[in-house]
C-alpha cells in the first residue's frame, strides 16, 4: 500500500513575538513588522505524521501553503524536515481571503497536484486559530474529515481508526479514505530539520501556483470570495494596577492569606463545615 | 431578506446540557432584544432520549422556541450526520444567525454547516452585537487573543458564530415559562445520508474536584513550577483553598498536568473570584483564558515578567518557597478556626 499524502502548512508570524505586535490606529491594520515567519506549530506534526506514514508504508508527501512568495522559506523547511515536493499556491488575487475562500483555493490546488489518499493539517493556526479550514477544505474536496485528532491507525487498506480529543474526553471514530484530518500537538512530536535534510530539500521540486494554474472560479477567492469580512480592529487594555507584596518569604505569605480572606477565600475544610 | 431570527444549536453532553448552550441563549436574546427583532429566539438540540428535562432546561435558559432532533445516530458528534441534518434544517426554516459552542463538536461542526451552505463563520466570538442594519458583528481574537478585530457577513445568510465556553459567562434562568417544542423528523435525510464517518464512542476523562471552570479559586503554576514534586505542592495548596489546579502549556508537556487543566486560548476560559498564577510568564495565549478573574495574584521570581501587568497582587518571588508557606500558614489557620 502506497499512501499520496498531502500535508497543507500555514505560514504563520513566530507566536512567541504575539506580546509585541501592535496596530496602526490609522489605517486599522496589524503591524507585524521584523516579526519573522514559520511553519505554524502544529502543521509539523501534521507533517511529521505523513513522514511516518511514508516511512511505514511508502508513499509520496507534499506540503501545500496557500501564502505570498515569501512562504517559500517554509516550504524548504518541510522538505528538509522530509517532504518530497512542495507547492506554494500564491496569486494577488488570493489575498484577503477568509477560510472559505482559503479552503477552496487549497482544494484547487490539491485538486491540481493529484489524488491525494490522505490528506493532513494542523487543528489551528496560531495567529488566525479558527480551526475552520480543514473542515471547509473536506467540503471542497468533497471528502470526510476528523478534526482534532490525537492518534490514528489503518484499519483496513480503506479505513483509519481515529481518537479525537473532545472536551474533557476522547472519542473514537472510523473514518473511509480518501480522507483529511486535522491533528492536534499530542500525535507525535516533530522531527528536527538536519544539514543533510537540508542540503537534500535544495534539489527537491518547489512548484508556485498562481490562479491561472489551479484553475480557480474567479468568484470563489481572495476577497470577493469571502462571505465574511472584517471590519474594526482593536488591541484590548487587560493592564491591572497591581499592588506589590514584599518582605521575607514568611511574611509575603502571611501577607497573602491575609488578602485571600479578605476576597472571601477561606480553606476548604471550613467552608465544607459551614453548609452542615 | 427572508431569513429570520436567530438560533442556538444547544449540545447535548453525558450529564444534560452544555452550560455554553445556555449562555449562547442569554446572548441570543440580548441580542434580539437589541435588535428589536421578531421571530422567537430558538434552540436546536441533536441527540439521543431528548426527553421533556431537555426542553424544560432551554425554556428556563431563554429559548423561545424548541427543535429537537432525537435519534439513536445522534447519540454521538458526527461531523457528517449533524452538518446533514442541520443543513436540511437550516434550509427549511431560513434562520438568520447561528450560534453555537466552540465547544470541540462545535468547532468542527460550524465550519462544515458554513461550507455546506456556503455562508460565513466566524470563529471564538468574545462577543458579538447587532449593527444599526441589523447585520452579526462577531469580535473575534487574533494572535492568541493579543488583537480583537470584528468580523461580518453582510451578503450572505444565516451568520455562523461559534463562542467558547466560559466567554460570555452570563446565563439566564426563568422560571415555569412554556414555548412550543417541535420534534423534526430526519428518516428522509438519514435514509439519503451516507456519511464516511463514524463514532464508535466516547470515553470521559476521569475528573477529581472541583471543576475548572466552576471554582472560585483557582491555582495555576507555569514551567516556573520547575518540578513534579513542588506541582504536587501547587496541588495541595488548591486542596487546602478548595479551589481548582490550571495551568499552562509547558506542563502538560512535562507531564505535570492534564490537557482539561489548560486555561488558555486553546485550553478553557475561566473566571474565578481569585486566580493564583505560580511561575507563568504571561503570554498572550494564557491570559486570554484568565483575564476575567476577579482577583489576580502573581508569583513570579522575574519582576519584569509580563503576567505583573495584568496581575492585581504581584509577589516577586521562588514558587518553591511560598507555596509550603501558604499551605501550612492556611492548614495552621484552618486549625484555629475548627477548635
Ligand atoms: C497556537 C498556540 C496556542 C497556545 N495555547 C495556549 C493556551 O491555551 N494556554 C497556555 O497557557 N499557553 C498556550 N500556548 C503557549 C504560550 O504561548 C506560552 O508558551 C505558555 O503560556 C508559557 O507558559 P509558562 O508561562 O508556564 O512558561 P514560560 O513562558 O517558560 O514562563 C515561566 C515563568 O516562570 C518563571 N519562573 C521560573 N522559575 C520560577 C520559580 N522558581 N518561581 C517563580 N517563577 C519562576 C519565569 O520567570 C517565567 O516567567 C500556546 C501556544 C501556541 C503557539
Ligand atoms: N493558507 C494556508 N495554507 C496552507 N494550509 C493552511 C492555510 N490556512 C490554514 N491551513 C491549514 O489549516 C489548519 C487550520 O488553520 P485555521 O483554520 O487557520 O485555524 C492549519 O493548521 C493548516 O494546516
């Protein structure tokens, strides 16, 4: 069993730069300059996953991003950390789009590239976090979908055995291929990149897609074909006037149970006491 | 436009109904209150044996109106079936908004009935309003929570929006009020459905104490925590308060906690009267999960550590010191009072 994979990655600004990101009250845009650009966290364990797969059964991996040309960074990185080809889906005409029109210019570009057995994402992306494009991408490919997925297995040659991370459980499902899931952190813990992988990625193939090669309804991308849009933008004030406690260890916690009964707080005991 | 009214799709869970039904039932008629809207606010609940305690608990939480849609293929989230059967609902009827939990069913299930129908989601409101054409402005988080922007769907119908639990906090509770109940009928979609996927079942984690999301005091430790033995610690003082353990995302990964403890964006909102934050820097990512607590207390040994800006007590100091003197400052007290 051969298995074509593919494996879609966002492009994402470094979320450990997020405290300093600022917005331009003016023109009401973010501004996220000298943030720098990586693989969003969990789409290497996505990627991670098919690498393993390939390893296990055989197969094909290649990584998809729908971004501007400086995606392409990423793209080598996933083919240093394994992946055999990369695509990276960029056109003017792909800009503002939600994850409507995202999924649909993903689909396409799948669409383009091949018959994919299965194809894989992170749940969320770390600077967006709707968790919406790989739900809507099944829907364009036409294919069912698991999101959440914290482990999977074959079951048959057609048929994978999933665990999905619900709230405060787990829950189990069957799932036929073609298929897309969205796993969370927990699956696997991503390779590091190696000199080899990386001297390796440089000869591999890196194709850019604009609209005319993916063969896109001009209605359906970008913003136009976005049914929602945004409008104002704002950086919410959470700043507390904070009082300090000081003094030696014993007498900040003195100090402190002192406050904690003043909010009301009282030890467990007691409190169960009082209701009898 | 034809499309009326808006709708809460309620979820069932093993012990009732999910609190975010109810609070997403609040916020619906607010809002139609805002909006001076008509049509009754109405609430949509999948599942299995939806019997009268269901509907009694969506009349008391606000509902105006009930569908239930009660099926043994219900008893569990499938993505496929419950988009199938929303969708045929949705087309009938013609509601104007949706709101449902970001719960994970309702994360997963929002973007698939939005893709279906073709419309726009938007995805973990913080909050939402009606603007002066009567059009959903969601407020949705971005950068981890860090930038607020508010998303519209002006052209298309209805408009999706998913809230997380905990987020809008507020639940209303009237009593002995009547709606009509409605049970919709899906033999015809189930015989034509032929879903690719399906649950085997569900297993729950084990939960000790206090909920997270329902306790009045909660500690919560960061990597800064640096040990299992001094979590252990954090634990006992959460027992000795009566509160609740959350945390970060470091300790998952060493192993100290469990993924139900997280509080943060990808974790759980919380709003306790007191949160006790131990050796967390302050990301953007935990704060958008604890910045409603009522009192925040910090303990950091870095004075410059982010989480003082938000914090209402700041201590600069080693968690690994303070924390056996609070718990037995707290148990010696506890004795004073008992005798
Ligand atoms: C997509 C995405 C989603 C995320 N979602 C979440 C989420 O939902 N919730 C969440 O919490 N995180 C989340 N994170 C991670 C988040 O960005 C931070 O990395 C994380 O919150 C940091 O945890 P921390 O404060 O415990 O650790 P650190 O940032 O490492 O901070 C440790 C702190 O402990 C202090 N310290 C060290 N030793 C001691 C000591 N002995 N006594 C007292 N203080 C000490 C240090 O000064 C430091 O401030 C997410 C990240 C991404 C990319
Ligand atoms: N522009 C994109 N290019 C490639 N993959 C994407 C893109 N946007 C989202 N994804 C995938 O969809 C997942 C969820 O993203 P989101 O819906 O933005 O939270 C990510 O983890 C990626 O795997």
């Amino acid at each position: 069993m051969k298995l074509n994979i593919a494996v879609c990655i966002k492009s994402v600004p470094d979320p450990e730069w997020y405290e300093k990101i600022t917005i331009d009250i003016k023109t009401k845009t973010i501004t996220r300059k000298g943030i720098p650009s990586i693989i969003n966290p969990v789409d290497k364990n996505a990627l991670e996953a098919a690498l393993q797969l390939k390893e296990q059964f055989g197969g094909k991996v290649t990584v998809v991003c729908m971004a501007p040309p400086g995606a392409t960074n990423e793209l080598y990185e996933a083919m240093a950390m394994g992946a055999d080809e990369a695509a990276l889906l960029s056109d003017l005409a792909f800009a503002g789009a939600d994850t409507l029109a995202t999924s649909y210019t993903l689909a396409q570009g799948l669409n383009k590239l091949g018959k994919f057995d299965l194809v894989l994402t992170g749940t969320e992306s770390a600077d967006g976090a709707t968790a919406q494009v790989p739900a809507q991408l099944a829907e364009w490919l036409k294919i069912p979908h698991l999101w959440n997925v914290k482990e999977f297995t074959f079951a048959t040659e057609q048929e994978l055995h999933a665990k999905v991370k619900m709230d405060d459980a787990v829950g189990e499902y069957v799932i036929q291929l073609p298929a897309l899931l969205a796993v969370s952190r927990e699956i696997n813990k991503p390779r590091y990149t190696t000199a080899m992988g990386v001297m390796k990625a440089r000869k591999k193939t890196l194709t850019i897609l604009n609209k005319n090669d993916i063969d896109v309804n001009k209605s359906l991308i970008g913003q136009v074909g976005s049914p929602t849009w945004s409008g104002d933008i704002s950086i919410p004030s959470l700043a507390r006037k904070g009082q300090e406690l000081i003094g030696t260890p014993e007498e900040i916690a003195t100090q402190l149970i002192a406050k904690l009964r003043a909010a009301g707080i009282n030890p467990a005991k007691r409190r169960e006491g009082d209701g009898k | 436009m034809t499309h009326q009214g808006i709708w809460v799709v309620a979820e069932q869970t093993v012990s009732g109904i999910s609190r975010v039904s109810f609070e997403l039932l609040a916020k619906a008629r607010e809002l139609k209150e805002q909006g001076g809207l008509q049509a009754p606010v109405t609430a949509v609940l999948l599942g299995e044996n939806l019997d009268d305690y269901y509907s009694a608990k969506l009349m008391e939480a606000g509902a105006e109106a009930i569908i239930l849609v009660d099926h043994p293929v219900l008893r569990y989230f499938q993505n496929e079936t419950y988009a199938a059967v929303l969708k045929s609902l949705v087309e009938e009827r013609q509601p104007s908004i949706i709101l449902m939990g970001a719960t994970a069913a309702g994360s997963d299930l929002a973007p698939t009935l939005g893709a279906k129908l073709h419309t726009g989601v938007s995805a973990h409101c913080v909050d939402m309003r009606l603007n002066e054409e009567g059009h959903l402005v969601a407020v949705v988080p971005a950068f981890g929570g860090k930038v607020l922007g508010d998303i519209l769907c002006t052209n298309f119908r209805p408009q999706i929006a998913t809230v997380r639990p905990g987020i809008l906090g507020k639940v209303i509770c009237f009593m002995h009020k009547q709606c009509p109940v409605e049970r919709f009928d899906i033999a015809d979609i189930l015989a034509q459905d032929q879903s690719r996927v399906k649950a085997l079942g569900i297993t729950y984690e084990e939960m000790k104490g206090v909920p997270l999301e329902e306790a009045e005091i909660v500690v919560a430790g960061g990597f800064g925590i640096e040990s299992k033995e001094i979590w252990q610690q954090l634990e006992t003082l959460a027992a000795v308060l009566g509160g609740a353990v959350g945390c970060t995302r470091p300790p998952l990964d060493e192993g100290w906690a469990k993924e139900s403890q997280m509080i943060g964006t990808s974790g759980k909102s919380i709003r306790p009267k007191v949160y006790i934050g131990m050796g967390i820097s302050g990301a953007t990512h935990h704060i958008c999960g604890m910045k409603d607590a009522g009192l925040v207390i910090s303990i950091n040994k870095d004075e410059k550590s982010p989480i003082f800006d938000v914090s209402d007590i700041r201590i600069t100091a080693d968690a690994a010191t303070i924390l056996p003197l609070l718990i037995e400052g707290l148990q010696k007290n506890e004795d004073d009072v008992i005798c």
